[in-house]
C-alpha cells in the first residue's frame, strides 16, 4: 500500500495491511508536525499547521523506490507508506510507514 491521502493517517489501517502470519515483527512509524522549532538563533517558533503538496505521479514513484529498497535490505514481507497533503495540524500525521517481518530486529531497522 503506497498512498497519498488528504484525510487523517489512520495508524490502524496501516498495520492491518502489513499483517502476516508468518511475521513476528510489525513496525510502525508515525511523523507527525511539531507546535515548537527551536530557531538557530535561539527561542522557539510555533507552528500553526504545514501546507503538503505534491506532484502526484513523482512523488508515487519515489515511495515506491523506498519501498523495494526496504524489500532488498531486509526481509521485508509487507509495507504501507503514506503521506499526507494539505493542511497538517500540530500532533496530526504526516507520515506513516509500517513493515512487517519475520523477525522483530529486521521490522524495527527496515
């Protein structure tokens, strides 16, 4: 499952697509918008929302490039990558991933 969504992440999902019964490892990785940066030059800027765009088709294709990256690294069996556009909220998802392995060490480095 490779995605581009405008709605919530739903973590949930993500892990209901990488299930395998022949994997002791499922990995998720949520991104999510920070409310506070700290600026180089000292204090903090808060963050109201983030704006996501994309050029669909390229960005679909570089997912999809990571995704059999990850597959000849590790012994990936499944993987979900999702990434948000439009107006992201602070704490809300940006991006999720999820893996599944046989192994739990191979799911948490893929």
């Amino acid at each position: 499952m490779i995605e581009l969504i405008e709605e919530p992440i739903d973590a949930n999902r993500l892990l209901a697509e990488v299930g395998d019964a022949a994997c002791g490892g499922q990995v998720l990785f949520v991104g999510t918008t920070r409310q506070w940066t700290q600026r180089l030059e000292g204090g903090l800027l808060e963050t109201d929302h983030l704006n996501y765009e994309a050029y669909r088709a390229m960005a679909l294709r570089q997912m999809q490039a990571l995704a059999d990256e990850a597959k000849q690294r590790w012994p990936v069996k499944k993987v979900a990558l999702v990434h948000r556009l439009g107006s992201v909220g602070p704490m809300e998802a940006s991006v999720g991933v999820a893996v599944s392995t046989p192994h739990r060490s191979e799911a948490f480095e893929a």
